[in-house]
C-alpha cells in the first residue's frame, strides 16, 4: 500500500503538473496585470503610509475580485503590523501585503483524505460553469493514479448532458451509470451507489443538475441525493464540490453561497481561470466563505484540471519574472 501511495504521489509531481504552472502563470497574465500591476502602481506613486496608501491598495484588490470582505480582513492586518514593525517606506509592505494574501489561502492537510476510498464526490454548481466536464477530468486523474473509478450521471434534465459526460467517462476510460433523459437523478444517485458499493469502487462522481432558474426544485433535489447517499451508503467519505467559474468573478461568490446553504460544501473548484482579469476570486471564496479551493482549471484538456496549491497560486500572480520556470 505504502508503495502504490508512493506512485500516486509521484504521478502529481509528473512533468504534467510542472508544465501546470506555467500555463497557470500565463493564464493568471490578466488578473496578475489587474492586480500586481496594480499594486505596482500604488507603491510607486505613495511614498508615505498614510489613508490614501491604504485606499489605493483597496480600490486594486475590490477591482480584481478579491472582494470586500477579504480586503478588509488583508488590510486590517497589514495596518497592524506597519503600526508593530514601525514601518514607513511604502516598498516595506509589498512583501508583507503577498504574505497576507497568501496566508487567506489555506488548504488543509486532510483535503484529499476522500481519495484514499471509498468516497462519494457530489461535484454540483450551476449550468455553463465547466461541471460536467470537470467530473470527466477528475474521472481521468483518478484513473491515471490507478483508482477505480465511477461516474453517475445525474444531470437528466439538460439536454446532451449524458452524451457529453459519456465521452468524457470514454476518454477517461471509466465506467457511467445513466438514466434517460428526464428520470428522476435520485434514481440515477441511487443505481450508482448500488453499483459502487457492488463494484468496490474507489470513488464515484456524481455529476448533478445545475438549474438555477428553478432553485427551489434544485436544492430540494441535493437535500434528495444526500438523504439516499447517507441512507444508502454510510461509510462512504462525503465530498461535496462546488464548481465556479472565475469568469464571473463575484457572481461565484453569490453561487456559492446559495449551494453552501443547502449542502455541506467541502471543497471549490474553480474553472476557466486561463485568460480572466477576475482572478482574484480565487481569494475571496476562500476567505469570504472558508471553504477551500481543491482544484483549478486553466483550459479543456484532461490534465488542465489540477489540485489547487495557494503558495503556486500567489507565485503565478505576484511573480512577473519571465524567466522563472517549474522547476525553479
């Protein structure tokens, strides 16, 4: 077991996930512009610590969707220490600035203890923010690590949900639990438990409906699923996963907040961060909502999804060193 843990370990420091970070630090260009660029500008037209300082950082962080609490919070601390440290120069706060933004990004030594099995991953979030195509590409990073995976598809109500989910469970390599259009998805939530539990399968993936212009009837469905998946399968480990996109900057917030008030979220994964100026709600959800970012995706290939590292995350934003590489 220790060796297969080895493996699977080895297989995320792959040259894959090395070439992660550059696609991740090209794709934050814009964000990082907004923001890094941003700061740049205060420090270099504030030479003294004084209200308007401090107001020009906040106006650079609310306008690249770090958002207001998380701001508040940043500038508190960072109030606090010039006043501790007894600091005047405005280029001293550059680094303790980073530090603190670093620091609101926190994932948990336990975060992935649902990958070691048997879990259930209820990946939800609302139409059009990369849900599907994100179970397919967890689908394929389990796989790869030699896990034996299941995908439920209990998005019956979008047209051509199935048949995109099937492709993706094609490419992945991995089995898929489907209805027709139109079934009941608890139906579908309860074959697939049946089906992991008889299979002996590491993790299932539930891919879920996500509509939102009738919220009512879709969080009454999650209240559904997670009443069948408790019942059905106790000692299962639950994985709740919101999936945002970093498009929308603070309508992702807002989403996530309706999701967490009818499910227990555990984790974020936050999509089509490659090329948005609103990078900053990597931020924000974290610290608005604590609840951490899992997972990140930069594009449409399998591997585009990876496991969120913050300190990489604060890299790929602050550092605009062009010859910095993966391996540095």
């Amino acid at each position: 077991m220790e060796t297969e843990n080895k493996e699977n370990e080895e297989t995320l420091e792959s040259p894959k996930k090395k070439g992660f970070f550059a696609r991740l630090r090209a794709g934050l260009a814009k964000t990082r512009d907004s923001i890094a660029g941003g700061f740049d500008h205060v420090f270099t037209d504030y030479q003294k610590i004084d209200d308007d300082f401090y107001e020009g950082l906040e106006e650079t962080m609310i306008m690249g969707d770090i958002g207001v609490s998380a701001t508040d919070r940043i500038l508190s601390e960072l109030r606090e220490q010039v006043s501790e440290q007894h600091i005047t120069e405005t280029s001293e706060c550059r680094q303790l600035l980073i530090d603190n933004i670093r620091a609101q990004m926190t994932v948990d030594e336990h975060a992935y203890d649902f990958e070691k099995g048997p879990a259930i991953v209820l990946v939800i979030g609302v139409n059009g923010v990369g849900k599907t195509t994100s179970v397919g590409k967890l689908a394929g990073i389990y796989k790869e690590q030699g896990k034996k995976v299941l995908i439920a598809a209990a998005d019956t109500f979008r047209a051509a949900a199935g048949e995109q989910l099937s492709e993706w469970a094609k490419r992945a390599g991995v089995d898929m639990i489907s209805a027709r259009e139109g079934s009941d998805p608890a139906s579908v939530i309860f074959d697939s438990v049946q089906a992991a539990k008889a299979r002996r399968t590491d993790i299932l993936l539930c891919d879920t409906a996500g509509r939102l212009h009738n919220k009512k009837n879709l969080m009454e469905e999650l209240r559904k699923m997670d009443r069948i998946i408790t019942k059905e399968y106790p000692e299962a480990i639950r994985e709740n996963l919101v999936v945002l996109d970093g498009t929308t900057g603070q309508n992702a917030l807002s989403q996530a907040r309706e999701f967490a008030d009818v499910t227990d979220l555990t984790g974020i994964i936050l999509t089509k961060m490659d090329g948005t100026a609103k990078g900053g709600i990597a931020i924000a959800v974290q610290s608005e909502l604590d609840i951490p970012v899992k997972f990140i995706g930069i594009g449409e290939k399998m591997d585009d999804l990876q496991r969120f590292h913050p300190d990489e995350f604060v890299d790929a934003l602050f550092d605009n060193k062009e010859e910095k590489t993966d391996e540095q």
